[in-house]
C-alpha cells in the first residue's frame, strides 16, 4: 500500500488536529498532506426557507479565517507538503469527493472521546465515510500521540481479506515493530460447524486436516478443532500472500469485535489494527456506490483504544468508477498562495442532511 498523497479531514477539535500531527509524524513523514476543512450547511425545514439565508452569509465571513487557521496548521505539519482547502456541504460526503477527486491513497479522520449510542449505528463521520468512499479510512483516537508498539491485523475468511496481511506487514515492516495476525471464530460459524453433516459440512483439507475430521467427526467439530482449522487456513493465508509470520497467528473465538478490541487494549503498547471490509455495491439506483460497513467494524471504530485501518477488500470495477461529486468542486488546494480561499458560503447549497457527524 503506498501512501503518497493522504487526505485529512480537520474540523479543528482537538482529535482531528492530534491526528493529522500523528500521521504526518508516524504513518506517513514524506507522504503529500491535504488538509481539508467542510463548514456544514444547514438543512432548514422548509417553514425556514425565506430566514435562513442570514445564517449562510454570518458563515461565509467565517472563510477567511479559517483558512488562515488551516495554513497555519499545515505549515507546522510540514509547508513543503502539505496542502489546505475548505469546502462547503456535509463533511463525510465532502472529504469523500475531495480523495476521488485526488485520488489519495488514503483517508484520515480523528475520532473524539465522546460515546455517543448513535456511533455504533453508522452516525458518525468515519463509519459514513465507509459508506461512500473506496479509499481506505484511517480513524485515530483522540489522545494517541506516540509511535505504535505493534501491528493486528484481522484476518477474516472473506476474500480478498490477503490484502489485510499485506498492507499490516508493510506497515509493521516500515516501523519496526510486531507484526500478529488474529482471526476470530464466530458463534454462528461454531453452531454451523456442529450442526454440519455430510457433504454440507465444514471440510478440513490437506493429510494433516483429514486425519483431525475422522478423529472428531465431521458434524461434531468442537473447540479445539475450529481453532487448529482456523490457525492451519491463516498460515495458507499468510503464504499466499508472500509473507512470513513473525509470530504465530492469535486465534480466539467470540464476538469479532469484541476479541481484537481486547486484544487491543492486551498490552501497554499502543497497537494499530488493520481490518477490511467487503465492498459490495448495494442494488439501488444512486450517483454514488454504497459500500458496507459491518457491525464488526462500526464497534471496532467505536471503542479501539488505537488508530483503526479499514481497508476495501474487493472492489470491482463498476465501484472503482469516480462518483458524482455531491458538494461544490470549490477546494483551493495550493501552497503557492496563502490568500486565496473558497467563494462565499452562500454560492453553495447542500442538499444532505449533516446529522451526528463528530467523528
């Protein structure tokens, strides 16, 4: 994965702006940096149609100044790198169309200390920026500053989930640090694996595996046996992928989610995890493609104590194709000029409800 130009969203709150100083310093120090700020537009009802319009003009005064604000910003991250705008709409759908527009390599967002019940049901900034987005997300807690002690990576039995190991061993391999990969087994893939018979049922492959399925039985696969499985297919992942395992694999069984936040929050060190996510467009007529964005994920966001790397597992072409821009194409993104800033609030209308978006 190579990470040459990286978009960051900044709203100016104390988790965004930790988190931008945390990539440019630790994840990426000679990657190109664009910080993008997005001033929300309100969606009035309607009864407000004829009022609203002092509020748009008090918010374009505001331009200015921020963009002030965001260069300084960017120059203490690094002038010779990093690159500013501001844009006008709904932020996750914003931030969205500035990396196709780009086309960034990644996406990086912070995520603030509050926990909100409507985080875990797809309210947030980074779990809608799944939604619509192809590009790779980044979610850095508030508060993480130093440099990671060691690299999860999720492997799940989805495919394309290789890339997972991929992308955590260049990164583990770019910092020096630990690399374990974990895999989960779920209670409903137990259940399945107990209540198979036949040839429905959950096959072991190889001489090794044969031999364990006529110890146990095919429909009776207990504990131990999944584990052993579950361990034996991760390794064959790993060596598809041209990798060689620093360590051996963790496997657990349980809730996903729930096992790589506690072992997340296993050890002292700070630990980055890098999970996936299949890509799958949602049969809907829609300018832009929708993309999952799994309950594992979604709690993993919510209460990784670490940053959070989601990667796109499988991305047909169809998806790949850039999407209709939602907001004003209006981002000045330069570092020739320091007084030149987006055209007035009030020349943009956003037609996207800005909801619960703090990330």
């Amino acid at each position: 994965m190579q990470l040459n130009k990286i978009v960051i969203g900044i709203d100016f709150s104390d988790a965004s702006l930790a988190g931008a100083r945390w990539v440019a310093e630790h994840l990426a120090p000679k990657a190109e940096l664009l910080l993008v700020h997005v001033v929300p537009l309100p969606r009035p009802p309607i009864y407000l149609h004829e009022h609203i319009a002092s509020t748009i003009d008090q918010r374009s005064t505001l331009v200015p100044r921020l963009y002030t604000a965001l260069r300084g910003f960017a120059d203490l991250l690094g002038n010779d790198r990093a690159r500013v705008g501001i844009r006008t709409g709904v932020p996750w759908s914003a931030i969205a169309s500035v990396a196709d527009e780009v086309k960034a390599d990644l996406i990086c967002v912070g995520r603030g200390n509050k926990r909100q019940g409507s985080s875990r049901f797809g309210a947030t900034t980074p779990q809608r920026l799944l939604g619509v987005s192809p590009v790779p997300v980044l979610v850095i807690p508030q508060g993480v500053a130093a440099k990671p002690h060691r690299v999860l990576a999720a492997v799940s039995g989805r495919r394309g989930g290789e890339r997972v190991m991929r992308v955590a061993s260049s990164l583990a391999s770019e910092w020096g640090l630990r690399l374990q990969a974990v895999h989960v087994v779920e209670p409903d893939v137990r259940q399945d694996a107990r209540l198979s018979t036949g040839g429905s049922g959950m096959r072991p492959t190889g001489q090794a595996s044969a031999t364990l399925g006529r110890t146990i039985g095919i429909d009776s696969l207990d504990d131990s046996a999944l584990c052993t499985l579950a361990s034996q297919w991760v390794a064959s992942t790993v060596s598809v992928a041209g990798l060689t395992a620093g360590e051996p694999a963790s496997i657990r069984i349980g809730d996903a989610g729930q096992e790589l936040i506690s072992m997340a929050r296993s050890e002292d060190g700070l630990s980055v995890i890098v999970m996936g996510r299949v890509d799958e467009s949602l049969p809907v007529p829609t300018a832009r493609p929708q993309y999952r964005c799994g309950s594992t994920a979604r709690m993993v966001l919510w209460a990784a104590p670490g940053p959070v790397l989601v990667l796109p597992l499988e991305l047909s072409e169809t998806d790949a194709l850039p999407f209709a821009t939602q907001t004003r194409p209006d981002i000045h993104l330069s570092t020739a000029s320091r007084s030149a800033f987006t055209p007035p609030l009030a020349s943009t209308r956003s037609r996207h409800h800005n909801g619960n978006d703090a990330a």
